[in-house]
C-alpha cells in the first residue's frame, strides 16, 4: 500500500532498451541520465565479481553496470569518503539505511537521495555458499537477479537467478537462494524488525500488484516523492511516463483479497483456518 509521502506514481520509462535491462520500470538509469545531463556523477551498486560494491562514477558504461537488482551485501563506507571529496551534483541510489548514512556524514545540498524498497539483506555467507555449490569449481564471469527475459509480471522473475561460466556454460533457474530470500527465510535479524522505508528524496521499486489501469507489462516503478527536491527532480525528467495514484485506487477486489490473506498469515491464523477446513 501506499506509505507516507507528497506524491505516488506508477512509472516506466519511454525507452524499451532501458525497461528490458531493468527489473522493473528504468527509473534508476533514467534519473542516472538526467543527472549526467548536469554533468554531474552517479552512485550504484555493480556486481563486481560474485561481491556487490558500490561505485561513483560518470562514466555511461559503468553506470549501465548498476541497473538491476542485487540481493546481496554491500558496504557504502569507501564510497561515502569519495562523495565527501566529490563537488559535482551526485544521485545516490542504494538501500535506505545507506541513505541514511550518506545524510548524516555528507553535505546533501547538491546529492539526490533515492532509497530503494528494500526487502532486507541476507546472511553472511549464505549467497557465497549457495553459488559455490551451483559453480563446482567453474570460473563464474557474470551473475544477474531477476532476468527479465520471461516477461515481469508473469514467469518467476522474483526468484530467478541466472549465472555465466566462462566455458560458456549458463546456470538459469527459478532458484532455491532467491525462494529463501524472498519468503524471508535467510534474512539478517535486524532487517527483518527494520522499519525504515523512504529516506530519500525519492523512494523507488517494483510497483507489485499496481492497479491495473496503472500497469505496463513490461515492467513497473513505484516512485513516491518524499522531500521537494525529490520533487523538482523527477518533475524534469520528460522521458518517462508516469501516472499518479491515489489510495482509492487499490480498492480492488484483487488487493483486497491479498490483503486479507497477508493479515490472517500475518496473525497466524491461516494454518488455523486450514486445520478447521480442511478436516471437513
């Protein structure tokens, strides 16, 4: 459902290469685009290797390197320090309690701040130990989340993995690490109890069950405007299509229906319901 903030869209980029290379609707690199238009820099996460770091660069090549989900650790620490040094106009995009560290550390004058909705980190180690088992000892030279090959809403785009050997060799599967993820099993503590959500000037994601009317099939953002920065910046960026939503606007039978059976598993009282029905 909606959270707390001045404005909500549905929203995609125009461009259909930007949507097939993202996981959801091309926000991110559309807002790196804008901000390189200002000659100004981009912080994202790449995949660099099997770890993700973050990186600031202006570079368009590296830039199109952070597109995409990963659903792993990475520690912001380096980049902050070069952010500190850096005079040029920054997007910062990354998850929102690194938002919060880069609010508390650096001047934020000149910094858009884009917090992604984060669904939480998973274990040390787990991911490490799960790609070890799939390689047996292949060299890995690419690894992505979420393809987007099978189409986003339909598929198991939420729990695939897809990983590159350099013998040419490919790993592409609706995968067990990703189903775990997902279903909060392999989780931090901490994230599972974190509260925070829209930190940033701009809060961005996959738009899950978007009202219909407010859906493109190939792929949906949710942007939720939280500050007037946010505000002023996604106002001028005119390649995107964006459509603003209204709470009324999830009053569907289809929403309803899912929100009922979040708050009954919620409450634990659906293994109950089913103990009762499904004995008769």
């Amino acid at each position: 459902m909606l959270n707390r903030s001045l404005q909500t869209f549905a929203a995609w980029s125009r461009d259909r290469d930007y949507l097939f290379h993202s996981s959801s609707g091309g926000m991110f690199f559309e807002f790196a685009k804008r901000v390189l238009q200002d000659n100004g820099r981009v912080v994202g996460v790449i995949m660099d290797g099997t770890h993700a770091k973050y990186v600031l660069s202006d570079d368009i090549e590296e830039i199109k390197k952070m597109r995409g989900s990963k659903y792993i650790s990475s520690n912001p620490a380096k980049v902050i320090k070069e952010i500190k040094d850096c005079n040029e106009k920054i997007l910062f995009t990354g998850l929102p309690c690194h938002v919060e560290a880069v609010k508390k550390s650096c001047d934020t004058d000149k910094i858009i701040l884009c917090n992604l909705r984060c669904h939480g980190l998973p274990k040390n180690g787990v991911f490490e130990k799960h790609i070890k088992k799939i390689s047996k000892g292949r060299e890995i030279t690419k690894i992505r989340f979420r393809d987007k090959r099978a189409g986003w809403e339909s598929g198991h785009i939420s729990q695939s993995l897809m990983i590159n050997f350099s013998n040419g060799e490919t790993y592409d599967k609706y995968d067990q690490y990703m189903i775990d993820y997902m279903n909060n099993k392999i989780l931090r503590d901490n994230c599972k109890t974190c509260q925070k959500k829209n930190t940033g000037d701009i809060t961005i994601g996959d738009f899950w069950r978007v009202p219909p009317d407010f859906e493109n099939k190939d792929g949906t953002s949710i942007v939720e405007i939280n500050t007037k920065k946010g505000k002023d910046f996604f106002a001028s960026i005119d390649s995107i299509v964006k459509k603003r939503v209204r709470f009324y606007h999830y009053i569907t039978w289809h929403n309803f229906i899912y929100f009922l059976y979040s708050s009954l598993k919620k409450a634990g009282l659906l293994e109950t319901i089913k103990k009762i029905y499904g004995g008769r």
